[in-house]
C-alpha cells in the first residue's frame, strides 16, 4: 500500500462507509453500528500506519486535480495534520461506541441519518488534516460545516432548528464572507496557496495589510471560536451529546484552530509575522477571549453550556499559543490540541452519561451524583482536572509548553492570562466536583438510576485513561511535532 | 465535398427542417424521439465544431458560397462554440430526461406543435450564434423569442399566459430597438458583416449615429437578456411555464442575447467609440451590481420555488454582464466562465424542480415541505446543484466566483467594492437556497395520509447528470476555462 | 431647412413613440397589439428612408443606358423580411389574446391581473 494511497484512502473509506452505513442502516441496526465500528477502526488503521514514515522525515503527497493554473486540490501528510488525524480517527472508534450506548440509550430518532453523516464529517476533517493547500482546506472545510449541520439540527424542533441556523449562519458566512476573500487575496499577492515551511507572503505583503489579512483569517475561520465569531458553539449545544463531544469538542473545533496555526505557520511564517507589528492585536484577541468565555462559563447552569464556553477558552489558548511566535509555544499549542481534545471529549461523555442514565442537565442537579455514577464522576474530575491544568493530566504539558514559551518571550499578557485562567477554570469545575463527590442529594431522583449504559462507560473510561497516559507518554507526541519542517523550522 | 465543412449550416439547418416534419407526426412518442435524436444531432455537431475550433481558433462559411460581406458568413469562434455547448447542451438533456414531464404537463394531441416549436427555438439560438451577420441575427431572434413564447405558453397554468404575452411585447420591443441600432449602422457603414462593420465604422466621419445605434443595441439585447431594471418578463414566464421549458430556456436564453451583445459592443463598438468603456463602467456595471444585489433580495422572499430560482437567474445575469464590465481579460474570462457554470447550476436545479412537478401540482415553498424523506434522491441532486449555485469549493460555480472575485481584485479600490457585493450577494444565495433544503429536509409533512413517491427514473437520472457535471466542471474546468479565455482573448484584442 | 428636409425621419420618431406609448398606456391587449404593430412600422419608415438616393430609380439594369443612379434595394429586401417576423409576432400575440379571452373571459389587463390575485 503505497503512501499517496493510504492519504486517499483515509478520505474515501468513511465516505465509503457512509454509503454502506446509509444501505444496511433502514432494516439492520446492528449491521449498521457494526460497519461503523469497522470504519472507524479501519481509518485508524490507515492513518496510523502512515506514522512510522513520518517520524522518518517522509512528507508524502498526492495531487488530485488542478482547477486553474496554481489551484490545485492537493494533499500532503505533515506532523500537525497527522496528529490531528490520529486524534480524530482514534477517538472516532471511541466515539461511536459511546454513539451507539447514547443513541440507543435514548431512544434518539434518524440514527441511520445520524451515524452516515458522522461519517461524511469524519470524511472532511481527514481531508482538512492532509490538505495540502488552503483551496484544499477550505472546501473540506465547508464540507465539515454542511454535514454537521444536520447533526446540530438532529431534535427537528423548532428550538435546535433556530439554534441549528445560528451555527451554520455564523459558520457559513464567516467562511465565505472572509476566509474565502482572504485566501483570494492570498492567492493574489503571492500566486500560490501550498502549505510550505517559512510561509509564502513574507516579501509579497507589509505594513497593516499584514493585520488585516490576518484578521480576515481568524475571524473567517469561525470554527476556531475566537470571540466575536464565537456563538455558534454554545448554539451547537442542542445536538446529542456524541456529536458535541467529538464534533464540537474535537473535530469541528480542532479544524478552526488547526486551520489557524496552518495558516500562520505555513502560509504567514513565524518569523515573517513576529516582524510584523500590525499582527500583535491577535494575542490580545485572544487573551480576551479566554478570559472572557471563562467569566461566561463561570455564570452558566447548564453543564453542557458551560462545557462549551470551557471549549470557547480552550481554544483561544491555543490561538494564544500561536501568536506568542516562539517554537516552544507553537509546540505547546500543537499539544493542547491533544490535550484538550482528550479532556473535553471526556467531560461531554460524562455530561451525556449523567443525561443518559438521569435525564439531568443542569449543574445545581448534580449534587451527590458521584455515588449513583462513580466511573462518570471519576472520569469526569480527570477531564476537569486536565483542563485546569493539574498533573497527572494532559492539561499540564501543554500549558507547561506555553508557559514556557511565553517567558521565552517575556511576554507578560500571555503569562497573566494563563494564571487567571487557569483560576477561573478551577472556580467553574471543582465546585461541580465537590458537590458530585462530598454532597448529598438533596432530593431522590424519580428514577432510582446507577451508571449509564455499559457502552458509555466504556468510552469514557478509555478517554480519561487517555488524557492520564498523554500526561505519562507524551514523549512520542513532543517527537512528531518537533520535526524539522514541522511546527519549528 | 466533405460533409464535415459544412458543420455550421448543418447546426441551424437540421433542426429547422426537421421541425416542419415533426408537426405532420401524429403517432405518440414519435415527435418527441425526433425531436430528441435532432438535438443530440446537434449537439454532435457542436461537440465537432468545438474540436475544429480547439485545433484552429475559428471556422467560417459562405452561405451559398457568396462571398462575405456580399453573402451571409457563418463565423464560430470559440465564443460561439461555448454558446453552442451550452445550448444543444441542454437542450439534448432536458428532452432526454424530459419525456415524462413533458406528457403530464402537455396533451398528447398538442404534442408534435409543441416539439416543432422547441426544435424552431434550438434552431434560432444556434442561428444566432453561429451567424456572422447582424441583420440574420435579428431574424434568428425571432424565430427563437416566437419559438419560445410558443413552448413557455404551452404551461398547464392559465396564469402562464398573461407572463408570456408581457414577454411577447417586452422581447418585440427590444428586437425592434436591435433593428434600429442595426438600421443606424447600415445608413453609416453600408454593410450588415458584423467583421466588415467594425472596419468601416473605422471610416465613418460623424460618430453620432454610431453612438445612437449602440444605445439603441444596447438596450433592445439588455431586454432580451433580462438585464436588470429590464427584466420584468422573466419571473413569471419562467414560474409558470412547463417545468422542462423553463430547464432550457434557463440554461440558455437569457446567455444567447448576452452573447450577442458582447459581440457587438467588443467586437464592433470597441475600438470605434471612445466613451466605450463609460458604457460599461457607468451604464453596465451599476445596473449588474443592481441585479446582483436587488434580485437575489427578492429571492430570498419569493414563495414560489420556480419564481425563487428565477429570480437568482437574474442575479447570476448580473454576474455575467459584472465580469464583462470589468473590460479586462481576467473579468471577460470570468464572466464566461459564469455563462457556462450558471448554465450548468440552473439547467440542474430545474431539472429536479421537474422532478417535484411530476408529484406536486403547486410549487410553492409550503407545499415541499419535509419532501426530501420522500424523494431523497431529487432533494440530493438539488443540494449539489443548489451548492454550485452558492459557489461552495468543489462545484462550477466555484470556479467563476472565483475568477470573478480575483478579477475585480485587480481594480484598485473599486474591486474591493465589488468583491464586497459578490459576497454578499453569495451570501444572500446561501439564504434562500437554505430556505428550500432546510424546509424539504427539516419541516414535516404537511399530512401524513399524503404520500408521494419518488421521480420517475428517467428523469432523475438526467437531473443527476446535470448535477454531477457542476461536481466534474468543478474540479476539471480545463475544456470551458480554454474556451472561455481564448473567447475573451478574440474580444479583447482590439482593445486600443 | 435641413431640419425639415428630415421629414420622414421626423415622422419616424413620432409613429415609433405613438406606438411605445400605445404599448405602454393601454389596458387593452389588442389595444396593445395594435401599439406594438405601429411601433413596429416606424422601423419599415426608417428603413424604407433610408435606402432612398436622391434621383435614384429602381436597380434594374438596362442595356444602353450607363451611369444610371439607383436606389438602394437591400433594406428593401430587410424590411420585407421584417415585416413577415412582425406580422407572426402580431399573429402569436393575438392567438394568446384569444386563448387570455377563454381562460379569464377579458382581455383588459387590470382584470386579468385581479383574477390571478385570489389564486
């Protein structure tokens, strides 16, 4: 199996399984979780195994078609796209076990609908992950938004469809308003869109046009969440919980800000935008949206709101890491990614668990729940803790890189916004904690619950093992985005 | 003698001997396989023409072998050619996937009328384009705008009458005003050649009467091509006309009078008149952007599902005439690129609203309600379609937004305008294509005893394959992209 | 006198626009038909105009007889084609009027719209 193909087989099996899922899923249901299995461990499978040559210094590449002259569909494996695309596809074998204990849990109509469009999405984000080029990106990831809107959507109520066209009116119009203006301009001034080490605008752009581009791109990649293009997150809140927890705790949101640390990377170049002043306003953006979205989350009554304004944060740390400009912290932003993924999509299955098996969505509930449901509860302490930042959590890696990074650079703003925040994030997650473990309940739930279904416990229990051993091995991780022509030059 | 140098007489000739005998054919199903197998034949002839023209820029031919500019020339350059793919184009697949339709809406003892008049439009529109001469095209005009009143009337809907004579007396008037213009440029220049006019005009003294002449042109082609404030015939025409009427004229019509008159105003006009490009960036380009931005408003509002999708055909003539007004080779290369791709876009998009027409008789939004879980495979070609509409990556209409954003890049502070107006007029197609999938996928039924199945085969497969194109085109645009920026190349060469 | 040597042009421009403001003002549809085929007939004029040389005949040529001034027949030629795509027009329009007549039962324009406003 040679390379390139592996690269295009990683993009077509779900999509291959999304037609087999579409087929058996009317009359068979079992047949069809089956098939999903299969194709997410498959598609682990097949990225995993482009690894080894990776960590070999190997960067293979694929060119499918070329539109125009200089615009060409193109993909290329790189360390970032790679982790990005192991993550993804591992914790989609995750994911939809957990789908399949929440789905049926639940007794959630469309499942068919639901598991084929997981697969389309899953499709996208292995084809942002190897894009080779912005062009490439971006058509993907309009992909990734159209296909998940109907995930949003799933309820039909008009409730989640009002909710449904915020998430994809923000999405859609910041994608064509802005993104797809800035790569035309991209285009315009230095002929090309490929993703390449030291970027491509250095000599072809100066002076403030530098920050306006730059804003075009982060305020038009809306899936990265930086504040103001930010409500449709919490709007993306009303769909079933596997989709909030691997979509909009992962894949959807990674996208956002792995597309930015892409472009700033390999189409700014690091060196090129720490010379540039115009660009600093991007720290600032997003040290005020991690302290923001924190105060917000601090004052929500509702887990999963709260959980995704936690995410709003998360991502601006990384968007924060990036614009520090130093390899240590690009490092650290590349892992947070990971780390976060990791940790969120723990706390959203337990959020999902607590529903599953209680039917109970709001924090003042939860009060003694941790003897009903000791695994959830456990599981998630280990996410909140990972994203407080606590050892033995991967939580305390990444914000050791960026910390590290910011002093590199003296950079005080970074450094006091990571103190507050991590303050902040304590003050919203260990009360939860507390009252879950050390409370009584104050009044006896109608249903006399335990644990969610066996199928959800396992999940959750494999991603909290997971943030606990990204924590213990994470030397792996540190090799592949520590490459030559990876994250540092 | 080879039947091959003949070519561009056979385009225009076959179907409009052909559509006489189709009348006489009184067996069922005979007038439409006829007609069918004539438009593929001219589609063939098309496909032949675009390969000569490929290898060796362009073709003429002397009627009668009478030399031009006595005798009438038949010049098809690669801007014809384009235009020819388009027409037979769709004219061959909407009768392929058609038949069906065609027999719900029109009784079979109306029939052979019906595919004579369809094979007098095909044969006009191609007249027009392959023709060298301005005076055949005129004629030609007619036959295709009487032509087309004819099949548009031939709507089951009695509402489609009043559209269709509103039509009748807005197209006479701007075939008069074409007649004027060209009536103006005779008494100057003494000929009707449109290659030995932009000579002559060269010599004439007194530019007035040219300039006079161009307005008149000007206008008589914006109202045939639903130039915005010019368009007020085309909404309700193509509402109530039959479903696979509109699939074709869509894809066609409003592009042909486009073509001609590009033709006359870079080929003839361009080097002769010095306030030429004040016709463009003062008088064009305002009325495009008004287009672009007024009727894809109006779109969003519209309640009827073939009035909303003629509306945002409007717009897309808006895009076409804004690449043009660009006057330059990035923007005319776009603004052909955009014929070819709306064409695409709107022939599919058609395509699958004759799908619901087989199973709903009012196409209003709220009738289609929660309609994808019923017909799935419709409502699917119709998002693909819709999305090239929108211009998402990946579909043709991708490609010349593109191109027409990068175009007005190139104008300074005026582009950054324009791109302002093409993406919110993008945006404002997202809205009201989402209006119809959100509801067909998302609303319920409105009664659940009310149960419609799904198209008829044969119609579904011809709506995908319109569909899929907008997918290939959008990936592999090399065969209109060389077209269309070797047809700007020609118009723009005489730029000064 | 120039001005007034134009006559027929004059009375071009003036049976164009009695014909356009027919078309425009006239509830009528027949009324209408009526202004568009007016409309259409200043065109003839213009044309018919200008083919005209001064002393010129009609082109036949004569044996014996050298440097005779003809008229122009080619916009002759033009216009009687011309008139055959007016007179179909004009035919087409008035087949629509009838059948206007036998779904809606008028032919006044305001009527018509009112009918279709209840659907």
């Amino acid at each position: 199996m040679t390379s390139e193909f592996q690269i295009l087989l990683s993009i077509l099996l779900p999509l291959a399984g999304a037609v087999g899922i579409a087929i058996t899923g009317r009359h068979y249901p079992n047949l069809r979780e089956a098939l999903t299995l299969f194709t997410a461990a498959s598609l682990t499978a097949v990225v995993w195994t482009l690894l080894p040559e990776l960590l070999a210094g190997e960067r293979p590449s694929v060119r499918v078609a070329e539109m125009l002259p200089g615009l060409t569909i193109e993909f290329q494996v790189e360390p970032l796209g790679m982790l990005f695309a192991a993550l993804a596809s591992l914790l989609w074998i995750v994911n939809s076990i957990y789908s399949i204990g929440y789905m049926r849990g639940n007794n959630e109509r469309h499942q068919t609908r639901f598991y084929v469009l997981f697969a389309v999405a899953l499709s996208a984000v292995m084809g942002i992950a190897f894009a080779g080029n912005l062009l490439t990106l971006f058509i993907f990831y309009e992909v990734l938004t159209l296909s998940t809107y109907p995930l949003v959507a799933h309820k039909g109520d008009s409730k989640t469809v009002v909710s449904a066209r915020t998430y994809l009116g923000i999405l859609l119009a910041t994608s064509i308003g802005l993104f797809l203006p800035a790569i035309i301009w991209t285009y315009q001034v230095a002929g090309t869109l490929d993703f390449t080490p030291g970027g491509i605008l250095d000599g072809n752009l100066a002076g403030p046009a530098v920050g306006l581009l730059l804003a075009l791109y982060v305020f038009g990649i809306g899936k990265a969440a930086v504040m103001p293009v930010h409500r449709w997150l919490p709007a993306a809140m009303v769909a079933p919980t596997p989709v909030s927890a691997l979509l909009h705790a992962v894949a959807v949101v990674k996208a956002g800000v792995f597309t930015i640390i892409k472009v700033v990377v390999f189409i700014f170049g690091v060196e090129f935008l720490s010379t540039e002043s115009s660009a600093d306003w991007l720290l600032i953006a997003a040290a005020f949206t991690v302290i923001a979205a924190s105060i917000v989350a601090l004052r929500q009554s509702n887990l999963k709101r709260l959980l995704a304004y936690s995410t709003i944060a998360q991502l601006s740390y990384v968007v924060m890491a990036v614009a520090i400009l130093k390899p240590l912290s690009e490092i650290g932003a590349t892992i947070h990614i990971a780390a976060h993924a990791f940790g969120k999509i723990t706390l959203f299955f337990a959020a999902g668990s607590i529903y599953t098996a209680s039917k109970k969505t709001e924090i003042h509930q939860l009060r003694g729940i941790g003897r009903r449901m000791p695994w959830t509860m456990a599981a998630f302490t280990i996410g909140a803790l990972s994203m407080i930042g606590v050892p033995p959590t991967a939580g305390f890696v990444s914000k050791w890189y960026i910390l590290a990074g910011s002093f590199q650079s003296d950079n005080y703003i970074a450094i006091v916004t990571i103190i507050v925040s991590t303050a902040l994030n304590a003050m919203y997650f260990l009360p939860i904690i507390f009252y879950a473990w050390f409370c009584r309940e104050e009044v006896a739930p109608t249903n006399d619950h335990g644990e969610a279904p066996l199928a959800i416990v396992i999940a959750l229990t494999a991603t909290a093992a997971l943030t606990v051993l990204l924590f213990l091995f994470n030397q792996p991780v540190l090799d592949l985005v520590s490459q030559p022509g990876g994250m540092s030059k | 003698m080879i039947l091959t140098d003949h070519l561009p007489a056979l385009q225009v000739v076959v179907p409009m001997l052909i559509a006489p005998l189709v009348v006489l054919m009184r067996v069922r199903g005979l007038p439409w396989a006829v007609a069918t197998v004539t438009s593929l034949m001219a589609f063939a002839i098309a496909v032949g023409l675009t390969n000569t023209v490929l290898d060796s820029y362009s073709v003429t031919y002397e009627m009668g072998s009478w030399r031009a500019p006595y005798g009438i020339e038949l010049h098809v350059t690669s801007f014809s050619a384009l235009l020819l793919l388009i027409v037979t184009g769709a004219s061959t697949l909407t009768l392929v996937a058609g038949k069906q339709s065609i027999d719900t809406e029109i009784g079979h003892d109306r029939q052979p009328l019906f595919y004579a008049a369809w094979l007098l439009a095909l044969s006009g529109f191609t007249g027009i384009i392959v023709t060298g001469d301005a005076f055949n095209i005129f004629v030609f005009m007619e036959i295709a705008s009487l032509a087309s009143y004819v099949i548009i009337a031939a709507g089951s809907d009695r509402r489609v009458l009043p559209a269709v004579f509103k039509y009748l007396i807005m197209g006479t008037i701007g075939a008069t005003f074409y007649l004027i213009g060209i009536g103006l440029i005779y008494m100057m220049t003494g000929t009707l050649n449109l290659a030995d006019m932009e000579a002559r005009i060269h010599e004439v003294g007194e530019l007035r009467p040219i300039l006079v002449a161009a307005g008149f042109i000007t206008l008589g082609l914006a109202l045939k091509a639903a130039v915005f404030p010019l368009h007020a015939w085309l909404p309700h025409s193509y509402t109530y006309a039959p479903h696979i009427v509109t699939a074709f004229l869509a894809a066609c019509s409003t592009k042909v009078a486009l073509y001609v008159l590009l033709r006359f105003d870079f080929l003839v006009f361009q080097q002769n008149l010095s306030t030429h490009e004040v016709q463009f960036t003062v008088f064009l380009m305002p009325l495009a952007v008004f287009a672009i931005l007024i009727a894809s408003g109006v779109a969003v509002f519209e309640r009827n599902l073939k009035g909303l999708l003629a509306y945002s055909s409007l717009a897309q003539v808006g895009y076409i005439l804004l690449g043009a007004s660009l006057v330059s080779m990035p923007g005319l290369t776009a603004g052909l690129m955009h014929m070819f791709n709306h064409a695409l876009a709107k022939g599919a998009l058609f395509l699958a609203v004759a799908c619901l027409g087989m199973r709903f008789t009012r196409l209003e939004l709220v009738n289609l309600s929660g309609v994808a879980r019923q017909m799935p495979w419709t409502m699917a070609a119709f998002v693909l379609a819709g999305l090239s509409l929108i211009g998402v990556p990946g579909t043709a209409g991708f490609i010349s937004k593109w191109m027409l954003i990068s175009a007005a890049l190139q104008e300074g502070a005026l582009g950054v305008a324009l791109v302002a107006i093409i993406v919110v007029s993008s945006l404002l197609a997202v809205v009201y294509i989402w209006r119809v999938i959100e509801l067909a996928y998302f609303g319920d039924p409105p009664e659940a005893g009310q149960s419609v199945n799904e198209a008829p085969v044969w119609l579904l497969v011809g709506t995908w394959v319109a569909a899929l194109m907008n997918i290939y085109f959008g990936i592999i645009p090399s065969l209109p992209l060389s077209l269309a920026s070797e047809s700007a190349a020609s118009l723009l060469q005489h730029l000064p | 006198m120039e001005l007034l040597g134009l006559y027929n042009y004059w009375a071009f421009a003036v049976v164009l626009m009695t014909g356009l403001y027919a078309v425009i003002t006239k509830g009528n549809l027949i009324k209408k038909l009526i202004g568009l085929s007016i409309f259409q007939s200043a065109v003839f004029l213009l044309y018919i105009t200008m083919n005209k040389v001064d002393g010129g005949t009609a082109p036949i040529v004569q044996k014996g007889v050298a440097d005779q001034v003809f008229s122009n027949p080619l916009p002759q030629v033009l216009i009687l084609t011309a008139i055959v795509v007016g007179i179909s027009t004009t035919a087409l329009g008035l087949a629509i009027v009838i059948r206007i007549k036998e779904s809606y039962g008028t032919i006044e324009e305001h009527e018509v719209q009112n009918l279709d406003h209840d659907l």
